[in-house]
C-alpha cells in the first residue's frame, strides 16, 4: 500500500492511486495522474511529464518518458531510449536512437548529430555544437558554455553546471560535476567521482570520497557520513541524516525527508518525490 503524498515514485510496486509525479516499473494500470512514470507498463492513458518503457502507444503528452517504443508525437520534455523518430519537441532525451531534431534540453546515447540546442545531453557522440546546458561522454571537443557536462574529456573551460568523468582540473565554476577527477576548488553545485577532498560547497556530488563537510544537494557513493546537508544524494553508505532532496542507493535508513530517492535500501518513511527499486511499501 502506498500513502497519499504528491511527487513520490514507485518501481515494481502494487497499486498506486493518483498522485503527481509518481514513477512505476512493472507495475499495473496506474490511473490518469500528471507527472507519472512507467516503466514495462501497458497503456496509461493522457498525462503531462509521464514516463514509459516498454509500453503501449500513448497520447501525446508533455514532459514524458518512453522507452523502445515507436513514433511518440511532438510532446515537450519526454525521453526515448531505443525509438525511432520522434519529431521535434523540446526538452527530450534519445538513446541509440536515430535523427530527434533540433530540440533544447534532450539527451542522446551512441548517436549522430543532434543539431544546435540548449540543455542536451550527449553520450558518445559526435561535436555538438555549442550550446548551454549540455551533457557530453567520449565527446569531441566542444566550446565554452554553462550547465555543461563533460566526460573523459581534457580541459572545459570555465562553465557553471558542468560534468566531467576521467578529466583534467576544470578550474572553478559553480554547479560542476567531476568524475575520477584531481582537486576541483570550492564551487558549489558540484559533483565529484573518485575524488579527493573538495572542500565546503552547496550543491556537490560526491561518489568514492572522503569526508566533505555540510553542504547541501550532494551525492555520495560508497562513502563515509557527509553530515546533515538538504538536497544530498547517498549509494551504498552510512547514516545520512534527515535532509530534504536526498538519495539513498543501499544504504542504511534514512528518516523522513521530502524529495528522497532510495534503491535497495531499508525503511525509507513517507517522503514525496522518492524512488524505490524492489521495494513494496513506500508510506
């Protein structure tokens, strides 16, 4: 059984009632609620920022998710993984997928060009172009542009919101990530993989680190405590305290924080906006 709570997602759990931004994997009819996710779904009906995988045709809906599924309409915000065209619609995100257009913030795994545009993610793939906003993994070289992300890549440039994975020192900006990466300065909003200390920042991810202060909106992989922070994210460690916006993958309880994300975890308490893998009971 679930609670009533907006914002929460769900995977491979029972009935689910109608809440707003809800995730499902595996799982039954789900009703027609805004913000949804499904995953292995059959039909779900027409609700704005809804995902599926593996489903049925679908409605044409804004800011959803779908998955190896054919054509999808021209919805804003919606995911493909495995899809075939999916005409142009702005924040989408493709994966091995062929040509998805010129749209702002959308995603591509292992494809080709993707054109010019705001706030996309790129995986693997060819130049980009420059545009604000934008993911890249074994990419090219690309300008210099904010809310970027970057992996295995050598120096960025100074852009806020940035990724990198295996890369050089990028210098200070603020909302950086960093995977496998040296010292990367005191910045906030960033992400750090592998690393080393990185000091007290608001908004940092760390994944494999040492001990990193209060800062809040941070991830943490298979690492020791990270103190109290709001909005942090936690795989595979210890206590993390009460903290809004926080995610757990494997760890120990929790408490009872808004906008929580647990895999494989224990007792999470009745938090909206979080997320659950095997697991029934999200109260």
């Amino acid at each position: 059984m679930e609670g009533n709570h907006s914002q929460r997602w769900r995977v491979n759990g029972s009935a689910t009632v109608a809440y707003p931004q809800r995730w499902r994997a595996n799982g039954a009819a789900a009703g027609a609620h805004p913000q949804r996710w499904r995953v292995s779904g059959a039909a779900a009906g027409a609700h704005p920022q809804r995902w599926r995988v593996n489903g049925a045709a679908d409605g044409g809906y804004p800011q959803r998710w779908r998955g190896k599924w054919a054509a999808a309409g021209a919805h804003p915000q919606r995911w493909r993984v495995s899809g075939a065209a999916a005409g142009a619609h702005p924040q989408r995100w493709r994966v091995n997928g062929s040509a998805a257009g010129a749209h702002p913030q959308r995603w591509r795994v292992n494809g080709a060009a993707a054109g010019a545009h705001p706030q996309r993610w790129r995986v693997s793939g060819a130049a980009a172009g420059a545009h604000p906003q934008r993911w890249r993994v074994n990419g090219a070289a690309d300008g210099g542009y904010p809310q970027r992300w970057r992996g295995k890549w050598a120096a960025a440039g100074a852009h806020p919101q940035r990724w990198r994975v295996s890369g050089a020192a990028a210098g200070a900006h603020p909302q950086r990530w960093r995977v496998n990466g040296s010292a990367a300065g005191a910045h906030p909003q960033r992400w750090r993989v592998n690393g080393t200390a990185a000091g007290s920042h608001p908004q940092r991810w760390r994944v494999n680190g040492g001990a990193d202060g209060a800062h809040p909106q941070r991830w943490r992989v298979s690492g020791v405590a990270a103190g109290a922070n709001h909005q942090r994210w936690r795989a595979n460690g210890a206590a993390a305290g009460a903290h809004p916006q926080r995610w757990r993958v494997s760890g120990a309880a929790a408490g009872a924080h808004p906008q929580r994300w647990r895999v494989s975890g224990a007792a999470a308490g009745a938090h909206p906006q979080r997320w659950r893998v095997n697991r029934v009971l999200l109260v």
